[in-house]
C-alpha cells in the first residue's frame, strides 16, 4: 500500500502509537490523514482533519470512515491489573464496541484497506508468545474481559475475510507499550508510566509490587508505530507481534527509571505480599523480523525520553480521555 496522497483514518491518532503514526503518515509518507477520538483536540498533529467523536457508537464510525481508503483502528480501551478488576464491564464493553463497530464501519463504508491493533492480552499464559498459539487457551485471569473482547476483533476480521473476501485486513499485537502522551493516571496506568509517576512524585519510600523478578517485553511508541506503518504498507494479512522480543526484569524497569529521575534515587520497597500478575510474558517477533521491522530505540533510551516528556508536559496529562469517565 503505497500512502502517498491517500485518505487515512487513524483512529485513536491522538493516543500513546497513534501521535507518531500519525507524524509518520503525513511528514514521512505524504498521506491526507483524519484523526478520530476523543481526547482534546490539541493533542492531534495540526495538519489533520480533527474529528471529536465516540467511536462506540456505530453511526459515529461510520461518519468518521466515509471517503477512506485507509483506517487504522488504534482503540483500545486498557489499564492496570487493579482498573481491570475494578472496571471488567468497561473493559469489555468498550473494547469489543470499538472493533466491531470501526470493521463494519469500514466494510460499509468502502474502505480499501485496514489496520486492527489487537493486544498481547489475547495469549493464554505462556513465557513467550507465538502468533499461531493465541486462541490455543484461555487468556490470563488478570486480561480476560478485555482479551475476550480484543479476540472478538480478530475474529470478526477472519469472518469479513471469508464472507465478503476482504482481503486487506491486516492484524498486530503489540505488546507492552510506552513513551510519551502515554496515561500517567495513578489509580489506572500501566507498569512503566505509573512508576515513572511514583519516581517522580515520592519523596520517601518508592513502594513497587512483586518482588521484581517478573519478566516483560516493552517496546517504545515510536517503534510499534513504526511496526503498523510497515505491516499496513506490506498488506501483511497474517497477525504480528510488534515487540522487542527480549524480556526486561521490574527490577531493571524501576533501577533505569530512578536512574533517569533528577536527583537518581535508590530507595525501593517491594511489596512481595502483593501479585504483579504472570511470571515472564514476552513477544516471539520472528514473523515481525522475516518482513522488516527492527526497533530502533533502545529501552534505557526510551525510559529516558518517557521521564523528561513527563516532567517538561505535565499540563497535558488532563487533557486525554478516560474510559472512566463519560464522555465530554
């Protein structure tokens, strides 16, 4: 798929991937982009077409894919281990409303080709993660309502394939990611924002649950975004996992984030009595590896980025929506 002066949906461009891909779309490969969500409009890139609109609504999604020849279906409604115990009807509700509405949207709509981002949440545990073994078992218990959900997307998109012959639908996981624009909440982020919150704000003791031997795969925004751009462009039709294929400790993850603060701090308390969820949880990215994608920015280079965004933006946090909160 060839960009250049195309018309692309990116929905949810206003998001953690969506800003960079979004940025790539239009200064890298010249398309026309329109951005949908809603988040305020200052946090989209001042050369789209900015659409305030719940996309859970189908009509709303319908508006926002008419004239397309594109949509890259970024929504993703995701939190921490404690907002999907707390929140499990709104996980599920507005995870499986956004997939089924933007592909049906889409497909009424004439839209040429689409891009869903599913979610890691989708595999059964496992240390490592195949693309070929995600609906070999039940997702994890800490992921279950909004995987259910996200395996709903990409089983809608397998039906469309069959049903209507909709070939260019293109599926990728990413995994764990992070960067700026990110949710910095405390009461719902994810690992790497709410600690680099906690590092930022503490001033005694830094209290971080498990003991810090459980393993993940993260992967910076630029990159996953990266990752799309080149699975959309290649019209690759079968999933991808779009990771850094090698795991990071919580230990490691909170020693590179006290290192990025000013001063660097040490003090740690780990609050082993409390779960941190699966023990190691990272991507296989051979498939991504044998079609080109290679990330480039490393993870200390990331979490540096990610803290000096954080500490020079703070007057942008409050102005990303929360699935938490009805819509303004």
């Amino acid at each position: 798929m060839d960009f250049k002066g195309k018309k692309v949906l990116v929905a949810g461009g206003t998001g953690l991937i969506g800003i960079p891909l979004v940025k790539m779309l239009i200064e890298e490969e010249g398309a026309n982009v329109r951005v949908a969500s809603l988040d305020d409009p200052s946090r989209a890139h001042p050369d789209t077409a900015f659409c305030f609109l719940d996309l859970t609504d189908f009509e709303n999604c319908k508006k926002a894919c008419r004239g397309m020849d594109y949509v890259f279906n970024l929504l993703c409604a995701k939190g921490s281990p404690t907002a999907m115990k707390k929140y499990p009807a709104t996980f599920f509700d507005v995870n499986l409303l956004l997939d089924v509405n933007m592909l049906r949207a889409a497909y009424q709509e004439g839209v040429g080709g689409y891009l869903l981002a599913s979610s890691l949440a989708v595999y059964p545990p496992a240390s490592v993660f195949k693309e070929d073994d995600a609906f070999r078992g039940v997702p994890s218990e800490n992921d279950r309502f909004a995987a259910d959900a996200k395996r709903a997307g990409e089983r809608q998109a397998e039906a469309y394939r069959l049903q209507y012959n909709w070939n260019r639908i293109s599926i990728v996981r990413p995994t764990n990611t992070y960067g700026p624009y990110d949710n910095f909440n405390p009461e719902n982020a994810m690992v790497i924002p709410s600690l680099i919150r906690k590092a930022l704000d503490y001033e005694n003791a830094f209290t971080v649950a498990g003991n810090g031997s459980e393993v993940r795969d993260f992967l910076y925004s630029d990159d996953v975004a990266h990752g799309m751009l080149l699975v959309a462009k290649l019209e690759e039709t079968r999933p991808v996992n779009l990771g850094s294929g090698t795991g990071v400790s919580i230990r490691t993850l909170v020693e590179t984030i006290l290192k990025c603060v000013d001063p660097p701090r040490e003090a740690v308390v780990w609050s082993a009595s409390h779960s941190a969820g699966d023990s190691i949880r990272v991507m296989d990215v051979e498939r991504a590896r044998s079609i080109g994608f290679t990330p480039i920015v490393s993870f200390q280079e990331g979490i540096r980025e990610t803290v000096e965004w954080h500490r020079l933006n703070k007057d942008k946090l409050d102005k990303q929506y929360s699935i938490f909160k009805p819509p303004r």
